[in-house]
C-alpha cells in the first residue's frame, strides 16, 4: 500500500503541473518529491505510488459497469435516463482521471477483474465521450435540482465535462 493512500486526482495534478514544487508541508515525505521531479529514488520506499489510487478508481469503474449492466423494471421512466446517466458520467469521470494520471490504461466496460491489457487512450476517449453524450442527452434537464439533490450530476454538468475532455484531448 502507498503512503499516498488514495492521493485526490487534483492534488497529483497539481504537483505534477508546474502550478506547485512537490511538498506538503515542511513535515511530509518525499512522495509528493518523487512524482513532482518524476523521479522514484527521490522515495524508493514508495515504488507504488499511486496503487491506491488505482485501486480505487477500479472499484469505482467496476461499480457503475454492475449497475450498467443489468435490467431494471423502472416504474417511473424517467429515472433510466437518469440513473443509467448518471452511473455513466460517474464512469467517465473516472477513466478522464485515469486516462490524464496513467496513459495507457485497462479499459472495462462490463464488470471484470480480469488482468486485461492496456487500451489505446484513443479508444478510453471515446468511451469517456460516448458516456457524457450519453449523460448529456438522458438525465432530463430538471433533474437533480433543489437542495435535496446537491452533489449529483446534472445534464449540465455532464455537458460542461464534455467539453472539457474535448478541450484536452
């Protein structure tokens, strides 16, 4: 297990950007050095830095494939598209993070624990794309409004992530 334990995407993406020299604080280990000079004998204890992460974001994956995956008898309609919207702009928020953290990268999508070999970034790009035109197009514009649904992906969320991956791609 790393001593990153699960390290945010936002916080590698800014040590690893020239927004910040690699550091913590005054008391923290060279992790944070290694992935900031990109280079590992800064903290050879840390051979794995971001095993959690991965770990993580997998479980993730492997979570909104099993939702994906099965046949719901929905008793209002509209919650397809919504449900199904938002587990596939989950998913894609979490290859978009793999994909700009790793490169080449396992892609699944259908629940699998398989030890499976490393995808095109061009193919997990246009899964990402593929999941927000999906999200986009299919939670209802009303959806996830009021203050009982704050932190849930909207349509226009899904949108705005869109072309955010357009933009870095």
């Amino acid at each position: 297990s790393s001593s990153l334990g699960g390290t945010s995407f936002y916080l590698i993406s800014t040590v690893l950007s020239d927004e910040c020299f690699g550091g913590t604080g005054s008391g923290d280990g060279r992790s944070f050095q290694a992935i900031d000079q990109f280079d590992q004998s800064q903290s050879p204890s840390d051979l794995q830095i971001l095993s959690d992460n991965w770990k993580i974001y997998y479980a993730g994956v492997y979570r909104c494939n099993e939702m994906l995956r099965h046949t719901y008898d929905w008793t209002t309609p509209a919650n397809e598209g919504l449900y199904m919207g938002e587990a596939r702009a989950l998913r894609a928020i979490m290859y978009f993070d793999m994909v700009r953290t790793w490169g080449n990268i396992p892609l699944f999508t259908e629940p699998g624990e398989d030890n499976r070999a490393q995808a095109d970034p061009a193919e997990v790009y246009a899964l990402i794309v593929d999941d927000l035109k999906y999200a986009a197009a299919n939670i209802p514009a009303d959806a996830n409004l009021g203050t009982d649904n704050f932190g849930r992906i909207t349509k226009y969320a899904a949108e705005a992530l869109l072309a955010r991956v357009y933009l870095f791609y």
